[in-house]
C-alpha cells in the first residue's frame, strides 16, 4: 500500500501502530520522510503475538496521541487511518466508542480484516 503514496513531509505522512495484548507505537507521522524509510520501518516491525485484540486502545492511541500536530498532524490534510486485524475487537463497545470518535474528530477509518477468524 506505500507504493501507492507520495510519501514526504510535505506530501503523504504514514505512521504505524502495532496491538495485540498492548500497543505499540511504531513510529509516528513525521519520524519518516521517503517512502524508502517507512518501507525500512515496517520491514523492522515484529509481529506482536498476544491472546487479545485491544483495538480500542489502538484507536484512542491513533486519536490522542498520532492524529496530533505534536506528532505530525496537518489540519489542512484528512486523517486517514488504515486498521489492519487478524480477529474481533476484545471490548466490541469501547472500540465502537472509539471509532465514533475518531470519527468526529474527522479521521476515516478503513479496516481490513486478515486470516480466518476475522469478524
């Protein structure tokens, strides 16, 4: 999906958020500025193996802290977040509640389910 981006400060800005049991923040939107160095970036990202699926954390992660001008947010472009998963949300309520959020916050969430057990 990078290499349909124009990446650099300037233009597209891609950050990363990884979940499972806890979140991990990747890196953020403004840490890399070529679409050379955020394929390098995730190439480096380890598969998180846990028995939960905290999506709302992730969620109220990408709001408070990733869709910032602190960590790179540019109020004049959309907010566009993509969620990959491999299953269901483990608190269905708090994640719905989350992307409602995100939501009004103006970010458009896409989500794209991975595996089997997705729902």
């Amino acid at each position: 999906m990078v290499n349909t981006f124009d990446v650099s400060q300037n233009k597209t800005r891609i950050g990363a958020i990884n979940f499972s049991n806890r979140v991990v923040r990747e890196f953020h939107l403004k840490t890399h500025d070529s679409k050379e160095r955020v394929l390098s970036a995730i190439s480096e990202v380890e598969y998180t193996a846990g028995d939960s699926t905290n999506t709302n954390e992730a969620l109220m992660v990408l709001r408070t802290e990733y869709f910032t001008k602190r960590i790179g947010d540019r109020s004049d472009v959309p907010n566009i977040a993509i969620l990959l998963t491999d299953g269901e949300s483990d608190n269905m309520a708090d994640t719905v509640n989350e992307a409602n959020l995100n939501k009004q916050t103006g970010v458009s969430i896409f989500s794209i389910g991975i595996g089997h057990m997705v729902n």
